[in-house]
C-alpha cells in the first residue's frame, strides 16, 4: 500500500510539473489589437521560448521588429521593442501575466525624449 501511495504522488508531481511547464512555455504565434492615434491595429508575434530564454519578433503596420530584454519570471513575461532610427525612435515595453494560452498587461510607448504612454495588452496564442 505505502509503494502504491509514493507511485500515485510521483505520478500526480510528475503530471502537475508537466503542466506547469507548458503554461510557462510561450513559444508560438500570438495576436493582438493595440490602440494608435491612427487607430486600432492588428499586431502579432513569433515568440521563442527555449532554455530559459526568450527571442523573437513583433509584427505590425511597420513590419516585424526584434524583441530585446526578454524575462519571464514568476508567470510574468516583459520584453522590450524599439522602432525607427534616433532621434525618432518608439521604444515599447510589454509586460504581461502568463495565464495558458493569454498575456494580459500592459504596453508602455515612449517616444524619444518624450513621456511613456501606457496601454492595456490582451494577447491570444493561435492555435
């Protein structure tokens, strides 16, 4: 009965560690609509997520651009994107909760040398 038990919590532990770790898994495609002074615009991104670090590329009405400062941790992911070229780039940083197959946060957008503006970000994986 004892090695019944001690089978029943390695395979319930194994089972609860698989899990986790696919919901922590952010590897694949995901979308989302992010508010412009130009309105409403369809943004995706083909992210990475291998040996604990996290690459990739977000793609919207200028094209794809690289992440950079990827960190997840503790079910929160934040990566940074820059767009254009000094003294006209927009730097923005996203940071989210990691719940399955959605990131719920928020963008922060700062113009070179101007003040961040802030912005709810709801992402959905494709399946």
């Amino acid at each position: 009965m004892k090695t019944f038990r001690l089978l029943l919590a390695a395979f319930v532990a194994a089972a609860v560690l698989t899990v986790a770790a696919r919901a922590a898994d952010l590897s694949g495609d995901w979308k989302w609509t992010s508010p412009t002074t130009k309105g409403p615009v369809q943004m995706s991104a083909t992210l990475l997520h291998k040996d604990g670090s996290l690459t990739g590329t977000v793609t919207g009405r200028q094209g794809p651009a690289e992440i950079a400062q990827a960190t997840i941790k503790g079910g929160v992911v934040k990566f940074t994107v820059v767009r254009g070229v000094s003294p006209n780039t927009v730097t923005f940083v996203y940071s989210g909760t990691i719940d399955g197959d959605t990131i719920t946060g928020t963008i922060e957008r700062t113009i070179e040398g101007g003040k961040p503006f802030k912005s709810e970000w709801k992402a959905s994986r494709v399946k």
